[in-house]
C-alpha cells in the first residue's frame, strides 16, 4: 500500500461543528498550514482527503469518471433526488449530460439575456431611496424568478406567482434535521418537516408536470430551455426523458442553481462597493456602450466578466464536493484507499498566494492579466461532473449587474467586513449584505455622453480609467 496524505486523525467536535455549521475556512485553512495542501482527515462520514494543490486537482478531474462514486447521495436525496443528473454515474450520468448540455450552453443563454434583465429591473424598482434593503435577498429573488421564467419557461402572471409560491415551499421545507440524519425521514403521521418537504416536493412536480403536459398538449415547440429538454432525444435512438423525470431533474437544477447565483452576487455586490476604482472601471466599461445596453452586450464585457469570476474565486460558494474513490487512487504522490472520498477545495485553491498574489484582496484585473487552467480556478468544479450551469451563471451574473450598475448608484448600509459563512447547502456572506440606493444614475451617464459627445475629434471626452484592480 502506498502513502497515505498527512493529517489529524479525525475532526475535532470543535472543527466538525465549525465546518458544517459556520465556516469550513478557517478549520481548511488551518489543517493545510499544518500538514500541506494535501490532507486527510476523519470525517463524520468517513475518510476524506482534502486538496488544494493543482496537480493534484489535475489528477482528480482528469482521471477516468468510472474511478468515482458521487459521495453522499443518500444525504442530498431530498435535493438532488435519486436519478437527476447530479447524482447519476456511468453510462446514465453521460447521457444525462449529453442530454441537458445544449439547452444550458452559453450560446442557449444568450436568448435569455433580455427577461434575465426585467427581472433585475423589477427586484430594483422595489428598492427604495435612501432606505437600507438587502441586497441578498434581491438576488435570491432575482435568481429564483430566473430559474422559474427561464429554466422552467413558466409563461403568464398567475402561473409565475403560482410556481414561485411552490418553489420557495420547497425551499423552505428543506430542514438539516432530516439531511443530516436520513433516520428521520419518516412522515410521522404527515407531521413534521419530512412531511412537510414530501408535501412540497409533490406540490411543485405536480405544477412541472402540468406545464409539461400542457406545452405537449398544445403542440408547444419553444427553444426555451424546457422546450429544448422535452424534445432532447438519446443517441441509442430510445425516446427522450419521460415528464416525471424532467420533473426531477429541474428540481436538482433548481437547488444546484438558485442560493450558488444568489450567493455570488451579493458577495460581488458588496466588494464592488468596497472597491471604488473597481466600480468606477466597471460602470465605466457598462457607459460605454451607451443607453440601455443589450444584454447580450453587457454578458460581453471582458472586466464585467472578471469581477465575476474574481467574486467566485474569493469566496466560492461550493466548497466540498466530494468524490468516492472505487478504487485505489494516485494523487500527488500519495495513495488514496478505496472507500476514501477526496475533494478539490476551491478555499485552498483560490487563496494560494503563488496562483493569486495578495489573495485576500478583490482584484478582477488579475483575470485580465493571465488564464488560469481548469485545475487552478475551480469554483465551477471540474472534469466530467464540472457545472452543467457554469456557462448559464455567467450570463446570469453578468446580465444582473450590468443592468443594475448602469441604472443604480447604490451603496453599503456598513463598511464593516462581511464574513463568508455556511448557508445551507452552500457558503455566501454572513447576513443580507445591507446596501442603499442612493438615486438612479441615468443623469450622470447622460452627462459622461453629452460630455463625450462635445469632446474635440477623436477624444471622447471620458476620463481615463483609473488604474483600478
Ligand atoms: C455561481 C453559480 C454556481 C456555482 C458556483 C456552481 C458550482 C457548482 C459546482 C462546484 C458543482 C460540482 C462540480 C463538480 O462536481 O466538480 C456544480 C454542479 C452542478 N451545477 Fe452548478 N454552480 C452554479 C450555478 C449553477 C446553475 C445556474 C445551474 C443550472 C441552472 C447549475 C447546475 C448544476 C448541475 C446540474 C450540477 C451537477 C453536474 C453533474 O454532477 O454532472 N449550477 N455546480
């Protein structure tokens, strides 16, 4: 038998409660000054070996998908289900992926820019002049009405408001009680919160497949991204996927892809306006396509997509997805049993000083300055299981902020430091990032245009950028 990685023989109560419950930062933080950037410790469910050295990264997402199980399937079964996409393996899992892949490609998206910025407009318009609101919850209504408009292609007023209601159900339903111990899930008479998520999860199905039968129904063809999931056929020249499955599969879409976006944009909301000259550059960049920009303008903008992928490496918000190891495996030097689960940890990953020079500092222009490989920015994950939503949350983000910068000036409620905690499922800032409208902006673009357009031949009047991060 090989080497095994260095570590603690198990997580404290301490560590374990910290993790799960606070930050898993400090505790990964911690072990890797210790033992290196690759560990392994002794977790409540099972050994795990943690890693945040690229090549060992390499080596996980390179090797061949069959050396892995997914870890925890039975935990994430009240999110992620039996048989979605997220926890499939083998031949079923690449079918599923073949099959979802287009209608979740960047070019897909890009139809979608326009409804993705009316439903920025109409979070914002709630939003009102030097009152404090959070920003957090913004994005999570922003980024729920996405999935229900264009993940679900729910059309109409009364049907939106129907299934958001069935949705945030579900959401709230979702209780660690019954995660974390499976024991108790048991309906306990239709009491208790089990009961209460099985109620909800029927409650939302029932309206998909309602939605579904009725496009079928009325011979319904749109490319939307349901459209394109119902007409998706396998190659092995079998039908496509039966209603109550895509039912399912835009559950697990739904929780892998709501609080991850919602997350990501309240932390790069809070640092844009921590960071003046990177807001500056920003809304610069946003001006200069002039009034109103389209969409599809906006999800172009090289320094917009920088401040998002810099937001996503400084606090990413999927930290420990873990795989089961089938059979013993090489990484870095060392051999991983059989049994053993390893993740790649982007908190690792992304805060090394010799990939990230300062990493604690918000600088998007480093993303300008140089590519990072697919094993040293990981915050979409990677190999055959990377985000099936990677390219749609891009757009996403890039269309929501866009929109919102070139509109709003706004800014937060405290300059006091905002921590990246446990959220459920995923890790995000510690309360609702508190922000102020402070007045919508269209004067002062109009004043930068009318200023551009007076400028002498050639100039354009606008100020330089400053050198911002
Ligand atoms: C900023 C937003 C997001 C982040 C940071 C994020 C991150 C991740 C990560 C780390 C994984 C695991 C990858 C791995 O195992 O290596 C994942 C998987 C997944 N994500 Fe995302 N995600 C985001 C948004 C979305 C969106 C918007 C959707 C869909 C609308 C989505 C759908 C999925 C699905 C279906 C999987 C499972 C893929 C598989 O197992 O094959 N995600 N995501």
């Amino acid at each position: 038998m090989g080497t095994l990685p260095p570590g603690p023989r198990s997580f404290s109560l301490v560590d374990f409660i910290r993790t799960g419950f606070i930050s898993a930062e400090p505790v990964v933080k911690r072990y890797a000054a210790l033992y290196g950037p690759t560990f392994r410790v002794k977790s409540p469910n099972g050994m795990l070996t943690i890693t945040g050295d690229p090549e060992a990264i390499r080596a996980i997402y390179t090797a061949d998908p069959e050396a892995f199980d997914v870890w925890g399937v039975e935990l994430t079964e009240p999110v992620f289900g039996r048989s979605s996409v997220a926890v499939t393996t083998g031949a079923r899992h690449r079918r599923d992926r073949k099959l979802l892949g287009p209608p979740f490609s960047a070019g897909a998206m890009r139809a979608h820019g326009k409804t993705i910025a009316d439903i920025s407009l109409d979070v914002a318009s709630r939003w009102r002049p030097g009152r404090a609101f959070s920003m957090l919850a913004a994005t999570r209504a922003i980024a729920l009405d996405v999935i229900v408009r264009v993940v679900f292609g729910v059309r109409g007023e009364e049907r939106i408001g129907r299934t958001r209601e069935a949705v945030l159900g579900l959401i709230e339903s979702l209780s660690p009680s019954f995660i974390v111990l499976p024991a108790l899930r048991r309906d306990f008479g239709g009491f208790g919160p089990y009961a209460r998520n099985q109620r909800a999860t029927r409650a939302l199905d029932a309206l998909l497949v309602e939605e579904i039968r009725a496009r079928r129904a009325a011979g319904d063809a749109s490319q939307d991204i349901l459209g394109l999931m119902m007409s998706a056929r396998h190659d092995d020249g079998g039908g496509g996927m039966a209603d109550v499955e895509i039912a399912e599969q835009l559950r697990a879409i739904l929780f892998a892809g709501h609080e991850t976006t919602a997350m990501s944009l309240g932390w790069a909301m809070y640092w844009l306006h921590r960071e003046p000259a990177v807001l500056e550059r920003v809304v610069g960049e946003i001006d200069a396509l002039g009034p109103a920009p389209a969409p599809d303008a906006l999800a172009s903008l090289p320094y917009l997509e920088a401040v998002c992928l810099e937001a996503l490496r400084i606090h990413p918000p999927v930290v420990d997805v873990a795989r089961v190891v089938k059979r013993p495996f090489q990484l870095g030097g060392y051999t991983i049993p059989a049994g053993d689960a390893v993740t790649a940890s982007p908190l690792l990953l992304h805060g090394r000083e010799d990939l990230y020079p300062s990493p604690e500092r918000f600088r998007p222009s480093r993303f300008l300055e140089r590519k990072f490989s697919p094993f040293e920015f990981i915050a979409f994950g990677g190999g055959a299981r990377r985000c099936l939503g990677a390219a749609f949350a891009m757009v996403e983000m890039k269309v929501v902020l866009g929109t919102i910068l070139g509109k709003y000036r706004l800014r937060l409620e405290s300059q006091a430091p905002i921590r990246h905690v446990r959220r459920g499922l995923t890790m995000g800032p510690s309360g609702g990032v508190a922000m102020i409208l402070e007045g919508e902006r269209e004067r002062r673009a109009a004043e930068r245009r009318a200023a551009a357009v007076q400028g002498s031949q050639g100039t354009s009047g606008r100020r330089p950028p400053t050198p911002a991060s």
